[in-house]
C-alpha cells in the first residue's frame, strides 16, 4: 500500500485528470467513482476497479482485499477533497469501463426497452436510471448522446444503479433498426399525442422513446413509431421534467406487468 503526499505524484494527477476530463476518460475507457458504497456496487457488478485511493488505510484494509485490486493508495483529505463532490468522502477509485454489445442479449417476450433520445442533463439521465432499476427493468439505449454516459454527475445521481444496467450507445437508425428487426413495439412520448399512456399496452416486448425536456423526439423515431401516447395532466403546465414524466411511464408499465408485489 503506497502514500501519496504531494501533487505532484504522477498517480495523483493522471486521478484528477479522469475525474475532470470527459476526452480523458474516453480515451483511457476509465472513469472515476466516489464513495464506498459506489466502489462496493462496482465491484458487486464486475467491473474491474483499476485503483482505489482512500484517506485512512482502515478502509483499504478493512474492506478491498488484493485480489479486488491490488493497486492501492493513501492520500489526504485535502487531496481527495480536490477529486470528490462530497467533501465528506473518503475512497475513490478508478474503474474499467464496460462494453455492452446489444445483439448479445437475450430479451424476454415481455421486454421493456428505454430509449432516451439525445439526452443533455447528466442529472437526468442519473435519476432516469435509479428509477429505471428500482422499478426492476435492465436494458436501455441511449440515443445519439453527447453526454458521456460514465459521466460522475451520472454516477451520482444514479447512486449506482447504473452498474446494475445494460447501457447501450447507439445512433437513430441502428436503434430502429435493431427494434423492428426484435420485434419490439415503438411506443413514443408526445405531448401533442391524442392517446393516454394508460391505454398503451406495455405488457407485450415494447420500446418506450422519451425525447428531451426542450424538444420531442426526433422525426425519424416519430416516423417509426407504432403509436404515441402522452401523459394527461389538468394543472396549467404542459410539461415535466424528463426525469420525472419517465418515472410516470415506467411506474404504468411496471403495473401492468405486475412486476411488484404491494401485499
């Protein structure tokens, strides 16, 4: 176990170099979690930590062993406050991104797919994604984004459930593509949509397309789309925050599939 003092140590920088740089992180395939349950939740998926920096040796010792990764560092707090967003944390480390191919997967007969269309707001696309597990779907494809999916505001505000996740990466026409040839039904949210999204039928193998909170989806979805379908609303606003109309959706899906028990 190696102590790092100063900031001038070549580890030291190449760490802030992946938490402050998106061109980094793509170009290395790392990226950076922060706190301990974040790492654990790595771990518990099969990600390969890389690095893991703490400011007490106890936390090292007491919890990562070598085979988890045996590139281990003790810094300050000062200097682990100049990585981190929460300035209470303790551990970072750096972890080996994932490639998530989606003609490898197997889907059910009964599959929901997300799509989100150019999604901007990595605070968005965060809470999308902690909703998106917590209601117990796994597959999603983000669409034509230059949000970097592995983005530490993502991270945080997923509060890791992005690790749990099949994240998929694909332009407009592969997406389409890749629905219509599984057989899935489009279904897209539109304001101006004349159908409820209570009478959507999400029991059957369906994608469901959200745009962006400043724009609908794009014509090119809207063009190959089985239906659309809005969420009605009788208060003076005609609009939600794309996190939030998601987590509507998802919740009607979730209950006609039954896949929660409230008994």
């Amino acid at each position: 176990m190696k102590i790092i003092t100063s900031k001038n140590n070549e580890k030291y920088k190449f760490l802030v170099k992946i938490s402050k740089k998106s061109n980094i992180r793509k170009k290395t395939e790392n990226f950076i979690v922060e706190g301990k349950k974040e790492v654990d939740l790595c771990i518990n998926s099969n990600y390969v930590i890389k690095s893991i920096f703490a400011t007490e040796k106890k936390i090292l010792t007491h919890s990562f062993h070598d085979t988890i990764c045996n590139d281990q560092f003790i810094i300050s707090q000062d200097l682990m406050k100049t990585i981190t967003y929460r300035s209470s944390s303790k551990i970072v480390a750096i972890v080996k991104r994932k490639k998530f191919d989606i003609n490898k997967i197997k889907f059910s007969d009964d599959e929901l797919i997300l799509v989100l269309d150019k999604p901007e707001k990595p605070g968005n696309i965060g809470a999308i994604l902690r909703t998106y597990n917590a209601l117990g779907f796994k597959n999603i494809i983000i669409s034509d984004t230059k949000t970097e999916i592995y983005n530490p505001n993502i991270i945080r505000s997923s509060l890791g459930a992005i690790f749990y996740l099949n994240v998929f990466q694909l332009d407009t026409k592969k997406t389409i593509t890749f629905l219509k040839e599984n057989n899935f039904n489009i279904y897209g949210s539109l304001i101006k949509s004349k159908t409820l999204v209570n009478d959507i039928d999400f029991r059957n193998k369906c994608a469901v397309l959200m745009g962006t909170e400043s724009s609908q989806i794009n014509d090119i979805f809207l063009k190959n789309s089985d239906s659309t379908f809005k969420i009605p609303m009788i208060g003076d606003v005609d609009s939600l925050n794309l996190s939030v109309s998601t987590a509507i959706i998802l919740y009607q899906a979730m209950i006609q599939k039954k896949s929660i028990n409230f008994m």
